[in-house]
C-alpha cells in the first residue's frame, strides 16, 4: 500500500504539501493540488484517519459508560446513541464499570489522554467527585441517572412522576395495600420512584407500611424473586406490588407464578421501563415505558454539541404508563 511518501515524491512536493491538500487547506496552488491529486489517485494511497485525527486532537470516538452490560434496560438506549453518533461521523466506545471505581478511572483515562471525546455516562453509582472534577475540563453528559446540581447537562425522564402515576394507577383499580420493590438508595432514580410511591399513598391518606419496601442491591430477576418471597413471607400481604425495574417485576412475576399466585386476581404487579420482555411474560407486565432510543439519541446529539462548544442544557423526556394484563381484572 502507498504511503504519503511516496505520493509526495511521484508530485514532486513535500509530505507537507499532500497533507494540505489532503485536509482541504486552500495554501496550495490549484497547479500543485492538481499534481498531488493526481498523484494520489494513481496510488489510489488512502490517508490514515487516526493519524488525521490525532493531528486535529479529537478521536471521533465516544465513550459509553454502563453498570452492567446484561441489564437489557440499557440496550435500546445504546442503539440511538450509536446511531446518532454514526450519523455524525463518531464512533462508540462501550465501557462496563460494574459500578467500581477503579474500572471508571480506568476509562477516565481514555479521555484525558485524548483516546476519546467524550464521555456519555449512565452508571448510577458513578463516582460523582471525579466525574464533576473531569467536566471541568472535558465533555460529558449524563444519560437516565445525573448527580444532582454537578453542573453537567443530563437527559432523564421525571421519575417521581412516573412512580407517582403508576401508583395512582394501582390506587384506581381499588388497592390500598401496594408494596414497593426499590433499588439501592444510593440511587437517585430509587429515591426519586420511592418519592413517588409515598406521594401517592399519602394523597390518598394511606400510611405506608415500611415492612412492604423491599431494597434490592442489584437489578437482575433473582433480586425480584428474593424480595417477592420476603412479600410472601409477612403475616398481612400487600394486594399489589410496585417495582422499580422490569427486572425486578419479572422476577417477581416468576415467583408469583411458581406458587400458583394469580396475578393479577390476588395480586396485581407494575414495573418500570419497558423492556422488550415486559411483553412476554404470563400475564404480560404493566410497566412505565421510558422512550429509551429516543433518550440515546438525545444524549449522543447533546454530547457532540458539547465537544463542538456549544451550550447545553438539561432535557426531561415524556414517559407513559403502559396498563397490560398484570393489572387487569
């Protein structure tokens, strides 16, 4: 294959001279550009993009970060940001941090030495003092889970709101005994579902009973299987249950179905987000479906226009609760 050496020579010019012409610059001459143009055609010689983009100081590349790559809540979020940044000539770098620090500096090191652009963040238990520290200097955005007055743009939806909606919804239906399965409390978006939960129970004048919250310290079914026997286990049984995950509802559901509970006659279910197997349980799942391609795309686009210098800001996404056969009479 030929390189720009050879090119330069066979024109008769210097490296210096084919680089101009190659990155658009108008300091040559149209009858040198016209020699090296030649020149290159007859050595059909295609120039190195990294090393084009290592000289304009930016990589095309953008950082992914995720906790867990197997949460499916993550995977149509991941297709709008690829595509949006495939449309915009950029590329993603997909990052699994397992939520521990030492995997996150790891990655943060990719965009401080210039490996990427960017970082789109989605990891909830990111560490907040280093990610707030690495906007100062480097574009990031955070995308479903923010820290709260860092600084840094975010797309989300309201999820109180959307808690707040989808007990209201199991309230309409005649439930007054409604459990929560929460996440870690660590989480923003745990807080903010659980908020919602309460403000609707306290609307209605119902106290909650705090031996019907369950927390969960990862997302994945077995966690709702396990907080869905804790349920099972109480004297009094709620008559409805509120999860904050699709995965936690799921592994719920399992539970519920194995010891012959009928859902949602003895007890109703609803989840939250909308993932693609929301539908293909037995009965399928009320669930409050967040726009998640639509949230990746919003993300990539507010992150490229951050690594362009513009200004940013915030954007909440609509959300809509989605009444399937798990809160059907």
């Amino acid at each position: 294959m030929a390189n720009i050496h050879q090119v330069a020579k066979h024109a008769g010019v210097s490296v210096a001279t084919v680089s101009r012409v190659l990155n658009g610059q108008d300091t040559v001459t149209p009858k040198t550009r016209i020699k090296v143009e030649a020149a290159i055609k007859q050595f059909n010689y295609e120039p190195s993009m990294l090393g084009r983009n290592l000289r304009n100081s930016e990589s095309r590349l953008l950082l992914v970060l995720i906790p867990k790559i197997s949460n499916p809540f993550y995977s149509e979020i991941i297709n709008g940001i690829e595509t949006t940044a495939i449309q915009n000539g950029y590329n993603i770098i997909l990052c699994e941090t397992d939520s521990k620090p030492e995997r996150e500096n790891i990655y943060f090191d990719l965009v401080r030495n210039k490996m990427t652009d960017g970082i789109i963040s989605m990891d909830p238990a990111v560490n907040v003092e280093s990610l707030t520290k690495l906007a100062e200097s480097y574009s990031i955005i955070q995308c479903s889970e923010y820290v709260v007055d860092s600084g840094i743009p975010y797309v989300t939806i309201d999820n109180e709101e959307a808690a707040y909606k989808a007990v209201k919804h199991l309230l309409k239906i005649g439930h007054s005994k409604i459990a929560l399965m929460n996440s870690d409390e660590r989480y923003l978006y745990a807080r903010q579902r659980e908020l919602g939960y309460r403000k609707a129970l306290k609307e209605q004048n119902i106290v909650v009973n705090e031996d019907w919250i369950y927390y969960t310290q990862e997302l994945g079914f077995e966690n709702g299987q396990q907080a869905m026997r804790k349920i099972l286990m109480q004297d009094e049984k709620p008559t409805a249950v509120f999860a904050v995950s699709d995965l936690l509802a799921i592994g719920a559901l399992k539970e519920m179905n194995s010891r012959g509970l009928k859902v949602p006659e003895e007890m109703a279910l609803i989840g939250f987000d909308k993932i693609e197997f929301s539908n293909m349980t037995q009965p399928t799942l009320t669930t409050v479906a967040q726009p998640m391609y639509k949230m990746g795309t919003v993300a990539a686009n507010m992150l490229i226009s951050k690594i362009k210098g513009e200004h940013v800001d915030n954007v909440i996404l609509d959300h809509e609760l989605v009444i399937r056969e798990s809160t059907l009479g």
